[in-house]
C-alpha cells in the first residue's frame, strides 16, 4: 500500500518547538517567545510541582542534585530561571497553541 504524506495530516504538518526555540535555554519564557516569533505552531513544555505545591515548567526531576518537590519556588529561581505554568500561560495566551506533558502523575486537574 502507498500513502502520500498528504493522506496522513488533515491539514499542513504542525511545527512544534520542543520545550521552545532551539537557541534559547529550554522551557523559559524566553525560549518560548522565540519560539512564536520564529512562526512555531506549538510549544510542547514540561510541567513538575516544586516543593510548595507550584506548577513548575521543568523537564528534569531535579535542581543541582535537589528534588524539586524538596524546593520552593523561591528556592529553584536562586538557581535558574524557572518559569511557572500560571506565568507561561499568560505570556504565551492567544498566541500559540501548548503541549503540556505532565511528568508526574497527580496534578491533572490541577493543570
């Protein structure tokens, strides 16, 4: 059988910056406006909970060796510029289209 890559999408591919604009530090806020500005059609980020309860956007499990579920959100931005979801939603609204990947179980409803 032959499918044409016309037959496979309803419309054009989706261009999606993985976690935002290669370039740019991953999932900041920075990285994400570069990503709308490039033309992106998504962003796919990642999404923890630090330590006080907050949606953290980070891929990895940890800070330095430091769970972020032992950290607060004050804690994790002495280290590095950690955006949370709340503040990645508001820059990025009406602009472009969010694939949130939850890489814990349990704040489903949350997000």
């Amino acid at each position: 059988m032959t499918v044409s890559a016309g037959s496979l999408f309803a419309d054009a591919p989706l261009i999606v910056a993985h976690r935002g604009q290669p370039g740019e530090q991953e999932n900041t806020l920075a990285g994400f406006e570069q990503a709308i500005r490039w033309g992106s059609d998504m962003i796919e980020l990642d999404i923890r909970r630090c330590g006080d309860g907050t949606l953290v956007v980070h891929h990895d499990a940890d800070l330095n060796g430091i769970p972020l579920t032992q950290m607060t959100l004050e804690q994790i931005r002495q280290s590095k510029a950690v955006p949370t979801l709340a503040e990645t939603i508001s820059t990025v609204k009406n602009r472009i289209r969010l694939d949130v990947e939850l890489k814990e179980a349990g704040h489903e409803a949350t997000v």
